[in-house]
C-alpha cells in the first residue's frame, strides 16, 4: 500500500479550524497545543466560527483539561469575538 506523508502545517499563534472534519477537531486542537506550547507559545487564538456552538466546545473541552492551559475565553471582537478562542499557555 502507499502512504501518503502527512501534510506538514507551521504551528503559528492563529489556528482556523474551518478546514477540519468536525470529527478531527478534538485530536487536531490537542496535537496543535503540544506543538504551540513546545515550541514556546504563550498566548494562540482558535478560530472555530460562530455557528451554533459544537466547535467552540469541543475547542474549550480541550483547552479545560490541558494542563499547561491557564487562561481561555473569547477573542476581542476585533480578532474574532465569540467565533474565536484565545487562550494563554504556560
């Protein structure tokens, strides 16, 4: 069988969701926060838009159980409001 090689994204302090399958997003936010943080992030911004909700909790599900997590809530309204999630990493 061929394997693709998986498609390397450069970890940055933004990250927008809209590309992710729905069923990705829980397994993609964890990786991207090990990379954010061992690459010595300290504040990023998850873009998961507005629609009704799913994504922004599944998002901060995440974020409450990581334990180098130790702020998150919505983006200013310039960066997104609530169709975005800052957080602050340790």
């Amino acid at each position: 069988m061929d394997f693709e090689e998986p498609v390397r994204i450069p970890v940055t302090d933004v990250f927008d969701l809209h590309s992710v399958p729905p069923r990705d997003v829980k397994a993609v936010v964890e990786a991207y926060l090990e990379e954010a943080q061992r690459l010595g992030l300290r504040a990023v911004r998850l873009v998961h838009g507005r629609g009704i909700g799913v994504q922004r909790e599944t998002v901060r599900s995440v974020l409450a159980r990581t334990p180098f997590v130790v702020y998150y809530g919505d983006a200013p309204p310039e960066a997104g409001g609530w169709g975005a999630t800052v957080a602050t990493l340790r």
